[in-house]
C-alpha cells in the first residue's frame, strides 16, 4: 500500500471513485496548461501580525463555534434534520480521526487556511466513527489549473513522499479563490502590512536610542562641590530611586539651590504610534469585511453594539458561512450515500439574544406559557414537584383572548374603548 493510500485511508469504493474519468474541460483546454499554483504561504504574517492574527481568529473560530447540521427534505416539503448514527450525521459530530482534534479545532484549521490563503484542502477518510475529514496543510499541496483557472490536480508532499490526484474527485474537498496565486487577502494587505512593520521598527529605533532623560537636577555654578565624597554621596543617594534601588517612585531630598528641570523626550505620541497602529487594526478589518468595533479596534456604544452583532452575523460573516456550507456539501453528502441531504450552519443559535429575550420572544409567538413547572426547576437544579409536568395556561390567557402573556390585557382594553 502507497503511502498516500495509508494516509487517506481509502476503502475500495473510495478509490474507484477517486479514479474518476478526465474531465472534458481539462481534455479541452489541454493544449495551454499553466504550472502548478501554490498557495501563498502566508503563515508567517499570521504568526507575527496582531492584526491579521485577531481578524482571522475572530471570523474563524465564531464560525467553527456553530452547530452545524444535516437536514433532508421530506416528501411534504418540511425538512427533518438527520438523526444521529447515520454516516454524515455522525461525520459532522466527529469529523476528525486525530487524536486531541475536535471539530472546532478541525472546522478552524480550515477556515484560517481560506482565509490567509484564499484555499482549503481535506480528504474525507475513514476513521473509528465511521468517515472522517484529514486536512492538508496549504504548505503541502500546490493547485495544478489549465488555462482556464480551473483545478486538474493537486500535487501533494507529505512526509517527502508526492503523489498527484486527478480532479474532479469525490474524496477530495476543496475550495480555492477568485485566483490560487492572488486569491488570499493577507497577500493583497502586504505592502499596508510591510509598511506597518518598517514604522514599527523606526519606532523601536527612536525608542531605543533616543534619550531617555526626561529629567535632570540644576545645581548653580556657584555651589561648587564641598569634596569628591559630597558628589560621591549626592550621586548614591539619586541612585536610590532609580530602577532596583529600593525607593522608586519615592522623591529625592535635594540641597538649598537645587531643582528637577524637565525636558522635552521622545514620547509615543511624537511619531503617532498609537494612532498608527490603530489605523493598520482597522484597514486589516475593513479587508475581511468586518467592524472593527466587533473586534474592540474601534469603541462601539451602548446603543450600537446589539447592532453591529446582529450585522456581523447578519451580513458580514454571511460570505463566509455560506462558502464554508457550499465546500462541505459538493463532497460530504455524496461520499457518505446521502446525496439529496444537506448541510447548514445554525446561525441562530448566535442571535438568540439573552434568557430572558428569549423568554420572552418565545412566549409572545406562542401565545402563552412554554415551560412547564418541572422543567423551569430542572434548570435551576431543584427537584421535581408533584403535577410539575403539566403545562399551564393561566386562565386570562386563552384562545380568542389576549394575543400574548406579555399584553396585560392592554389589547382587549383599548378595543373595548376603555
């Protein structure tokens, strides 16, 4: 067995698939291939880039953090959620064979690959559960397109040992930008990024050699030293509140005729460091399309922060989501003999709001109590009450009445002109 067969793990149905017949696109546009496209390895930008780093890790570990699940459509038109124990039921709930790999960590892994690299690559496996999902590192494959931009086939290295598979393939998920060579946005931030990094070290120039003296003490010529001990004792006792000397912070006693005269140093201000960098946290923001003040780059308010989530989810991680859905549903449901299903991202469960808006929220549409006595004393660890399993409807509150709990009868008030 080849090393890339160990890798992946493929059954003999896998494979047979994995040998797919030559696209007619790629036989069409043969006579003009280009070269293999490597993504660009962009990992050392978001190891030493605040900026990068925090924005990528924002987008992609609130998009891992959501359930994600497999619906099929029934024969009514209503859509059932696939029951666990099913093969792409139970791949969404442990997607990765890896020891210490959860899906957060696995789903994360490839969304920061598409987003620093503008691609994504896994091989669907088989692993203890049943099918799984094994990431290749951006670093490991290269993209060999046509003429036309589009993917024949990825040349892999893993461990010193390359192969090359044909593409399309069924075990193969893959999803790659606008272009495999320019695709990622950290490549389009570079000169910003480089610019960045070049102020940066001027400042740490300027702070490491400029001076440092933000005071001095006068002494009138006409107080001349009485000894050599006198200058030596003066000196000592100045030393004292310096770092490490014991009294920092504390003030010197200085002789008649003395005085601490200030002088103008170098400060952060002076090359605006802050605001600088303030600027680049914002402009690496604005690249991924999201508020900074989603990230605290810039200070939101009371009034508008419930907005800008609602649009982080609503709008600006939306792309995202749904480029991530779309990778996982052109190969998951299909390799696991469940073709006419699909996968979703729960979104909502990020736009539930508190206990209390929900509450409330599902009390009004429902138009009456939702929660029954035991279950409200289960959340609270207290234990079940004797006819707690009943729901209750409270007697002002039924059908042709009130239109929710929470209307207090002001409804039926005003009707009645009262």
């Amino acid at each position: 067995m080849s090393f890339w067969e160990k890798f992946v793990r493929k059954s003999a149905g896998d494979t047979n698939t994995a040998t797919a017949t030559t696209p007619v696109h790629e036989t069409q546009w043969q006579a003009s291939p280009r070269p293999s496209a490597t993504p660009s390895d962009t990992s050392g930008l978001y190891a030493t880039e605040y900026a990068v780093r925090t924005v990528t890790d924002f987008i992609a570990s609130n998009i891992a953090s959501l359930p994600f699940k497999a619906y099929v459509q029934q024969a009514n038109g209503d859509r059932a959620e696939i029951a666990g124990g099913t093969p792409l039921a139970s791949m969404l709930a442990h997607p990765s064979g890896i020891t210490g790999q959860t899906r957060f960590t696995l789903f994360k892994a490839l969304l920061l690959d598409q987003l620093l690299t503008g691609s994504m690559c896994a091989t669907v496996t088989h692993t203890a559960t049943g099918y799984g999902l094994r990431r290749i590192l951006p670093s490991n494959y290269s993209i060999r397109v046509n003429g036309n931009e589009e993917p024949t086939a990825l040349d892999v290295t893993i461990d010193g040992h390359s192969s090359t598979l044909r593409l399309p393939n069924a075990a193969v998920l893959l999803s790659h930008g606008y272009n495999p060579d320019t695709a990622s946005v950290p490549a389009a931030l570079r000169d910003l990024l480089d610019e960045a990094r070049a102020l940066s070290e001027y400042r740490r120039q300027i702070a490491r050699n400029g001076g440092r003296v933000s005071a001095y003490v006068y002494r009138p010529k006409e107080m001349p030293w009485l000894s050599q001990a006198d200058y030596d004792d003066f000196k000592m006792a100045l030393d004292n509140y310096t770092k490490g000397g014991g009294r920092e912070g504390g003030w010197p006693i200085l002789k008649d005729g003395m005085e601490f005269r200030t002088i103008d140093a170098f400060k952060p201000v002076d090359v605006n460091d802050l605001e600088a960098r303030d600027r680049i946290n914002i402009a690496v923001c604005n690249a991924y399309h999201v508020s900074p003040e989603n990230l605290g780059f810039r200070t939101g308010t009371n009034s508008n922060i419930q907005a800008f989530k609602e649009q982080l989810w609503a709008v600006e991680l939306m792309p995202y989501i749904v480029q991530f859905e779309q990778a996982l549903n052109m190969t998951l449901p299909a390799i696991t003999g469940q073709p006419d299903a699909w996968i979703e991202a729960n979104v909502d469960a990020k736009l539930r709001g508190t206990f209390s808006e929900q509450y409330q929220a599902l009390s009004t549409a429902t138009g009456r109590p939702f929660m029954t006595t035991n279950e409200a004393r289960r959340l609270l660890n207290r234990p079940q009450v004797p006819g707690g399993d009943q729901l209750i409807t409270p007697l002002n509150v039924s059908e042709g009445g009130q239109p929710s709990p929470q209307d207090g009868g002001r409804t039926q008030t005003a009707q009645e002109g009262r």
